[in-house]
C-alpha cells in the first residue's frame, strides 16, 4: 500500500479548477477556512494590460472559500511547484502559503494557497460590483479575454454546487 503521506496538495479556487495545468491523482471538494473567493487582483498579463487591467480571483482574508483539493504524487512535486510558481508568482501579488483545509469526505490537509498580498499595487480594495464588471468587460490580455475567465470559474464552480454570487451577478451582465 502507497503511503500518501509525502503527497502534495493544492487547493484550487478559481482558474485551477477548470485548468490545473499540472498532473494530479485526486481531485476532492474542498473547504479552506479564513480566506475567501473574491476579484481582488489587476490583471496586467493574462487577462488585461496596465493600461486597461481586467481583474482576476486571489484569496483575501476573512470568511471561507470552497474549491477543489489537488493531491500530486510526491515524484511529481517539485515540477508542480515550479509550475505553480511560474503561473501565480510572476508579480508577486499572491503569498504562497501552506494551510489546512477540509475535504468533503472529512479528511484535513494541508495544501499549497495561494492568499492575495494586500499591500502589493495591483491588490484591488473596496471595488463596488458595478467596477468590478467594468474592469471585467474591458479586460484582454495574453490568456484572453477577462469575462471568458469569468464565465469559465463561475460554470465550473456552479457545476461543483458553489454559490458564488458575485460571479454569478457579473457572469449574468456579460
């Protein structure tokens, strides 16, 4: 019997859900408490530019976020950290972090996050829901276009039966 205790896990809550992008062995829904879902970055690459930022997802603090955990085998974790890193840590703008979250068959683990800086340039405070659609229309960068990104979170969480009104309110003005 494989031990998994060496397994990585990384908890997804926005684009990591509908594409990881890395190879994992089980995928659980998953609980992170202390931290929620919210459109809280700008966007200057992948889904905007500095002159027109669109907003993507970060954790900021408060609250509780569901999502998906990700086990990796252990051979494959250090690929999948320089793959996380890669994707998430090019401005910086999230801290990686390691924080115990609940899987919905009642295990804890503890899973790689990535947690929003809030005293980095492109953290977005205090945007009303009309701004943060503004920024979300107007927003296209190397990924394409911000309310793909949008849509794309907001089917993939509704599939696994999260409520996330906010993207559900912006996905519906699109």
């Amino acid at each position: 019997m494989h031990d998994h205790h060496g397994d990585l896990w990384v908890f997804g809550y926005g684009s990591l859900i509908w594409r990881p992008g890395f190879d994992y062995v089980e995928r659980v829904s998953a609980l992170l408490k202390g931290a929620h879902r919210k459109l809280c970055i700008y966007s200057h690459v992948h889904r905007g530019t500095p002159d027109k930022p669109g907003l993507v997802l970060g954790l900021d603090h408060g609250g509780a976020c569901r999502g998906v955990a990700f086990r990796v085998d252990d051979h494959k974790r250090a690929e999948t950290v320089d793959y996380l890193r890669a994707r998430e840590q090019m401005n910086m703008v999230y801290r990686e972090c390691v924080r115990p979250v609940s899987l919905v068959d009642g295990r804890t683990v503890l899973a790689l996050c990535y947690i929003a800086d809030r005293s980095h340039r492109q953290f977005a405070a205090g945007l009303s829901r009309e701004d943060t659609l503004r920024l979300v229309k107007q927003g296209h960068g190397q990924s394409g276009p911000n309310h793909e990104y949008v849509r794309n979170t907001a089917l993939a969480l509704r599939d696994l039966g999260i409520q996330d009104s906010l993207l559900d309110w912006i996905s519906a003005r699109l």
